[in-house]
C-alpha cells in the first residue's frame, strides 16, 4: 500500500506540471459582484490603520447586503473594504461602521473561538473553482478564526495558518487589517489570477449578519456564492516550506504495583514539516509526534455490544480531513461517525491488553507520519497518507502491539465546474505480528471504495452514492474471533450466515444512494438506501458499529428563516426510517420529529421526540451472538431551551426521556448547564447530567453448563452523575489559559436473571424471558468513578510558534457494587484515589522559507 501510495502522487505530478502555465479553465461565481486588488509598492503595516499609502489609492467597496435575520435587507451599519496584494501577501482592509462603537461586543478568548462578539470574515477561493477556499475571520479583540471550505458547503475548522491580522475600535466604529501570505493558500501557476472572494460582519448585540456579496441561506452552497477578487499579475505559486520542531519535557506518573508508585521523566524531539512539492501538490509529515498538548475524551461507561465513538482531536490528523472523509452509513437522519477512514485508529491503545500488567502502556507511539495532499488544474484532487506506529511491548517483552504501517489513498475528479464528482479510495492495514499477536490481530486490512455527487441544474438537488469493498487476514483463530463478535455476529443460530470457523480471510461490501433537496424555498429532505454485507470489516483503519444491515431513511424539514412577530426563524423535521438485515429479518421502524425556534428576544426553544420498535421487529444484537429478539414499542421524547448567548449569564436546560419494554424499561436524564462571562476575557461553562434508568432487559452475560447454552438479561438499575467544567481565560490573543475537569461516576445493580425462552421472538414482553439462576460469584453490579482534568496554557509567541505548558490529572475506579454510599460519599472516595498527573512543557518554533 505504501507502494500504492507512491504512485498515486507520482501519477498526478504530470497534470500539474503540464498545465501550470494557464489558469484551470471554470466558470464564474453566479455572482456577478466584482472587486479589484491593486498591487502594493510599499507593504502596509499591520496595525488596523488606514494611514498606509495603499489604501489612500485603493477602490473602496460597500454594497454590503444583511442575509441574516432578514435576507437581501438593506445593512443598519455600512462597511467598506480594499484590498492589495505584493508578490507574497493578500491584504485587505475592512471598515465596519458603527453609531455607538462603545456597544460593540467584544470577546477576548483563546484562538479558534467565536465568543460572543463582532466579527468580520474573509473567504477566498485561490483555486477559483466554487468548492473550496479559505476562511480568515477575526473579532474586535484581534483573536484570529481560519477554516478551509471543501465541498462547496463544509467547513474544516481544524485547519490553521499562519497570518497576521491588527483590529482598532475608533469613533467611526472598528477596523480590521489583513495580512495572508499568499503560501497559506494553493492557486494555479498563472501569470494572472482572479479568486473567489467574500466578506461576511456580524453585529453581534443585534444577530444581524451582512455580506459582500449577498449570501442566499436558501442557496445550495457556500463556494459558489463567491465573487471575483480580479487584479492579480505576476504572483508566483511558491515553493513553500516550513519546519516546526519541537521539545519537549514531561513529569510522569508511573505505577510499580497495584499499591506504589513513582515518578520519571522523560525528554524527546520531533517535528512537522510541511512541503510545496509542486505549486499545486503538498506534503505534511510529523517526526515522532505528541499530543500531550489535546484536551482527555470525555469519560463514560458503555453497556452495549458497540464501540463508542470518540472525536479525532490530534492536529496533525484533524487538519485536511475533508478530503479523506469517506462516510458509511451517513444520512441526515443517522450519522455517527462511521466511515472508512477514522484517524484514532492510528496510535491507538495497545490491543493485546492481556500481556500489559501493571503501569501498561495506554497509546502506541507513532514513529512518522506524512499526507500529501494537492489539486490540480482540471478539477483533479489528492491524497495519500501514511503512518507507522512502533511496537509496544508488555510484561516480559510480550508484544501488546506490534510495529504496524497505515495508508490511505483518496482521489476526487470534478466535472461540470463542480456539479459532478467522481472519487475513490482506498486503505490499507498490514502488522508485523510476532508469536505473541499472530493469533491475536489481523494481518493485514484492505478497504476500498468509488463515490459520486451530481448536483443538478440549479444546484439544489443532488445525488450521490458509494460502493465499498473490504478484506481482513489472519490466522485462522482471528478471521474467527472477527464473524463471532459483535460487529458480524455470524453465530447467531436463526441468521443462516456463512459462518466458516476456518476461514483466514473475509470479505465484503456496502452500497449507498441518496438523493435530496438542499436549497431553494423553505423545504427540504433526503431520502437514502444503505447496505453493509455481513463480512463488511473496516475497523483496523475506518469506525463501523455493524455489519450485516440495510436500510432506508427519509428525512423532511421546513426552514423558516424569514422573522415574524412571532419568532426570528423555525425549523422542524420529520423523520422517518427503516432497518433489515442483508437476509430481510426487520430490526427497525422508527419515525422522528424535531423542532427548533430562535425567539425574538433570542432565546432557543427545542422540542422532539422519536417512536420506535414499531409493528414487529427484533433485536439480533441482543443477544450478543443469540436468537434475535422480539423488541417493543420505544418513546423517546426530548425538551430544552438556550438562554440568548450574547447575556453574561446564559442558562440552558435538557431534558431526555424514555419508556420501552411494556413500560418495564424507563429513564429520564437532565442536563442543566450555564455559560458565564465574568469578563470579556474569561468564559466559564458548567454543566451537569443527571440520569437515572431502569432497564429491565439489560444484557447480562452467556453461560455454558450441562443444559446449554444460556442468553442471561437482567434487571438494571443505574444511576449517573457527571459535571463537567471548562475555564477559559485569555490574557493576550496569543496567551491563553485553559482547564477542563470532568468527574464522572456510574453505579447500578442486577436483580431478577432470566435466560431467553424457546419463544424470544414472543408478542407479549414476558413470553421472550424464563426464571435463571446465575452461577455463583455472578455480578452484582458496578461502580465507575473516573476524574479527568486538563489545564493548558497556550501561548503563541511568534506567528506559528507555540509553548504549551500542560498539566493532565487523572483518577480512576471501576469495582463491584459497593453497598448504598450516597453521592456525596462517593466524591470523597473518588478523591481519595491516587492520582496519575503528567505535567508536560513543549516548545515549537515555525521556521518558513
């Protein structure tokens, strides 16, 4: 794959050098708005200003339009930008007039937070293609937001660039002052060049939004509704590179036993680097990477036969993620983060956690890693990524996972300026097992697929469709394990799949097709059909919960965004789906609805709820590898409200409900939670989620005996308690302070054991279930305590280059159910855990030539 990979690059570097001396022929925004950027003798200085001699000679612009709450109104405040450009930089200036410049809602957060403030934001097109571009937004205070646009409507808010920007509050209202270095961005090697260019304000105490030219909410698309920055001669595609090494020192925690401890500490180096290999082809890599700087994943305790699911929060993997984004089982009804591609996946927990013993390693080091990604005249995307992680040894040198090589290539082709695309795939996953892992892991993982979007004429419906293929290896033991657990469930004894206890390979496949409305008047929907064969595996390199499943959803919404007395906008959906296995047996008919109001004093009201289990259908994952199982009726109803954000407290509150089971089953959650804003340089968010359910059909455990086999459920009774609490204080826009405590406990109990009848698939909810008596010592019930806390402070001394200086704290208990402690008593205990902290200090210096 890695070989693949290669050529993949070597393949695409001939149509960007053989047609660099032109500009990628495509067409014009529908927008007809036109601006010009004059070149600059003299470089400004990037203060906010307008003294700068360029801008006493550049045009100015102002037929801004507001496009939020009132679309196509005339703006309450004018603003008026320039722009120039020298042989390396953008610049633009940017007027926004105020009446009361004392009432501008100003933020001083952390960088990459909106706040509650003003805001103006440039969008650029280099490529002038109407699918992508570059985000540069700022707020009064001066702190910088960039985002990379694909797709002509997604965003990548993890993209980041180097670039300057000075902001001033004056009496005629405020400034901002833009500096991008033109090797930010990718643009053909032409010796003219226009790009797709917007300006977007917000006047944050009244929620209007302006924008030059006007943005259409009720378009399909972002990109496209650019206009024309034209005027630009004779600015060279650089040859850009850039290295960001790094050091760092680290204090561990570390246990000897079950009852000692120490500390070491530990020293290493790395670096990014990033690489113009062509004007229009990219390379980032990261030398021997650490993340100690990434905020912990949220704790929580799960009870079912799937995977959680946990957001990708690494720099170096979150950046450019739209291009290798390849979703499975994704609509607009469902999509929960599966797909080909999932980047933990990489530098993952060791998984042989059997040879680890005491102070076991908890990640994989990644030795390297690189992505090259580009795009070329003629509308022609890239990418190629690959990473090897280093082998992780356990108790008396036992591999707990081996030295393993990670690929990913992926390629788009567009046709008609956009409005088609073609792509495809692939991933590859190959370990260097050793006596310890062969008949542990799989040896090698390949996945592959094509996908399609053609939007038609008017841009406001589309369709769009993927086929998939994928095949594991392994040792016979392994390709076993792999049909038996909960993803494939090949033993299910009623599901006539082919299970085969010899074979050293699976494979198989998915398919998908949607076709939807997403612009024009106020309605929309999506209708989808989606299917995974029962050998489709993609975990070692991609996120899939299961296998063996087809389904078909339709998703409707009305969106009102025009104000009335009444509201300033509504939206509502209807929902509606249906799930079978690949044999027909039905799983699932559900339907859904969800309303949304945004008030006129901004408030948010919120209300929905879902009917599930209807007529008859069955669980087949139940049972963990049991007889499928007859589900009932499911209400899930929802509320909740947010207070207007702009307040300096602002409250909000949730509430979840449930009942399933006959009524035997039931929960209710609540989730109150405020943000506060002492000052404009310090947010404090606090939430809190109490739960407690009664589950009367909670899985319990397979036991084997002289009478068989016995699929055992039980009667659970748990309680949840979580506080969750994030302080943000930002001392300078490049100097922040940032802490996360999370304590989370879990506790519930078993009662009333009963095996699955001769009839699970029985109407009545009684019928599925008879009397069992577990073995001695069986489970009483649990008790989960976990504590995790981040504090980091961030400060960005010198454009790209970073100190962090982190502190990460941890606590953690999982043991039996332990009597009837109250809350209260279990904080103390959960306190009076030993902690594991690391503290961490690492500097990154960003050198460009």
């Amino acid at each position: 794959m890695i070989r693949l990979g290669r050529m993949l690059v070597l393949l695409a570097l001939p149509v960007g050098v053989g047609a660099q001396a032109t500009a990628p022929a495509s067409p014009a925004p529908d927008s007809s708005a036109r601006a010009r950027a004059v070149r600059a003798t003299t470089a400004p200085v990037i203060d906010g200003r307008e003294t700068d001699e360029v801008w006493r000679t550049a045009p100015g612009v102002d037929d801004f339009r507001e496009f939020q709450p009132k679309e196509g109104g005339a703006p309450r405040f004018r603003t008026e930008f320039k722009a120039a450009y020298d042989d390396r930089n953008l610049y633009v200036f940017v007027r926004a007039f105020d009446s009361r410049p004392d009432s501008i809602m100003r933020a001083l957060s952390r960088r990459d937070v909106r706040g509650t403030s003003d805001q103006i934001k440039l969008m650029v097109d280099s490529y002038f293609d109407r699918r992508n571009g570059y985000e540069f937004a700022v707020n009064p205070d001066g702190v910088k937001r960039d985002y990379a646009m694909y797709n002509d409507r997604d965003e990548d808010d993890s993209w980041d660039a180097v670039w300057d920007v000075g902001t001033r509050i004056d009496s005629a209202g405020w400034t901002a002052e833009f500096r991008i270095p033109f090797s930010q961005m990718r643009y053909a090697n032409a010796p003219t060049h226009t790009f797709g260019f917007a300006i977007w304000r917000d006047i944050e105490r009244y929620k209007e939004r302006t924008s030059w030219p006007l943005y259409q909410s009720t378009r399909n698309g972002l990109s496209s509704q650019l206009g024309r920055l034209e005027g630009f001669q004779g600015i060279a595609s650089p040859s850009r590179l850039e290295v960001t090494p790094y050091t760092l020192a680290k204090n561990v925690s570390r246990a000897l036993s079950s009852t000692t401890y120490d500390r070491v500490q530990q020293g290493t180096a790395g670096a990014d680097i990033k690489y113009g290999i062509t004007p229009n082809l990219i390379l980032d890599a990261t030398v021997n990477p650490d993340f100690g700087q990434v905020e912990a994943d949220p704790a929580v305790l799960n009870l079912s036969a799937f995977e959680t699911f946990f957001q990708e929060r690494r720099p170096f993997f979150v950046e450019g993620t739209g291009l290798y984004n390849f979703s499975v089982n994704c609509n607009v009804v469902n999509c929960s983060g599966e797909g080909l591609f999932y980047s933990r996946r990489i530098g993952r927990q060791p998984q042989v956690g059997s040879y680890g013993g005491v102070g076991a390693a908890t990640s994989t080091p990644i030795i390297g890693a690189g992505k090259a990604t580009g795009r070329f005249p003629g509308g022609l995307s890239v990418g190629v990524l690959e990473a090897v992680t280093q082998r992780v040894e356990g108790t008396q040198d036992r591999t707990m996972e081996p030295q393993t090589a990670y690929s990913v290539a992926r390629v788009q082709q567009e046709f008609r300026g956009g409005g088609t695309t073609l792509g495809a795939i692939s991933t590859a996953v190959n370990r260097s097992l050793d006596q310890w892992t062969g008949n542990r892991l799989r040896s090698a993982a390949y996945a592959g697929g094509a996908d399609f979007r053609h939007k038609f004429p008017g841009g406001n419906y589309e369709l769009n469709g993927s086929l998939m293929m994928s095949r594991v290896a392994g040792d016979t033991s392994v390709i076993n394990a792999t049909q038996l657990d909960p993803v494939h469930n090949y033993q299910r004894p009623d599901a006539s799949l082919p299970y085969d206890p010899l074979r050293t390979s699976l494979i198989g496949d998915a398919e998908e097709i949607q076709f939807g409305k997403f612009g024009g008047g106020i309605t929309r929907f999506q209708t989808s059909y989606q299917r995974r064969s029962a050998g489709f595996e993609v975990n070692d390199m991609g996120f899939l919960r299961r296998a063996d499943e087809q389904s078909w959803a339709t998703w409707a919404a009305l969106q009102l965004r025009k104000p009335t007395r009444y509201y300033r906008s509504l939206q509502m959906n209807f929902n509606q789906w249906n799930m079978w296995t690949t044999q027909g047996l039905p799983t699932e008919r559900a339907v859904n609805t969800n309303w949304h109001m945004n008030t006129k004093n901004n408030w948010w009201l919120h209300a929905g709820g879902t009917i599930s289990g209807l007529g008859s259908t069955y669980c087949d994952r139940c049972s963990r590898g049991g007889p499928a199982l007859r589900s009932s009726t499911q209400m899930f109803p929802w509320f909740g409200f947010n207070w207007d954000d702009r307040a300096r407290i602002a409250p909000s509150f949730f509430v979840n409900m449930g009942r399933w089971d006959e009524g035997a089953s039931h929960y209710i959650s609540y989730s109150p939670s405020v943000d506060i804003r002492p000052t404009s340089a310090m947010q404090v968010s606090l939430g809190i989620d109490f739960s407690r359910s009664t589950d009367h059909a909670q899985w319990y455990g397979r036991f084997q005996d002289a009478g068989g086999t016995h699929f055992t459920f039980a009667h659970l009774e748990q309680k949840t308690r979580s506080f969750s609490t994030r302080v943000s204080y930002t001392m300078t826009p490049t100097l922040t302070l940032q802490v996360y405590a999370q304590p989370f406990m879990t506790k519930g109990a078993y009662s009333d054991v009963r095996e699955l009848s001769a009839d699970p698939r029985a109407e009545a909810f009684a019928a599925r279930y008879q009397p069992y008596t577990p073995p001695p010592g069986a489970d009483p019930g649990f008790n989960f305590k976990q504590l995790r806390s981040n504090t980091v402070v961030r400060w960005e001394y010198r454009p790209g280059s970073t100190v962090f200086a982190v502190w990460t704290h941890g606590r953690e208990s999982f043991a039996p159910l332990e009597g009837s402690r109250t809350w209260r008593q279990e904080y103390d205990n959960l306190f009076e855990l030993h902690p594991a902290n690391t503290f961490l200090l690492k500097v990154a210096y960003w050198l460009s030539r």
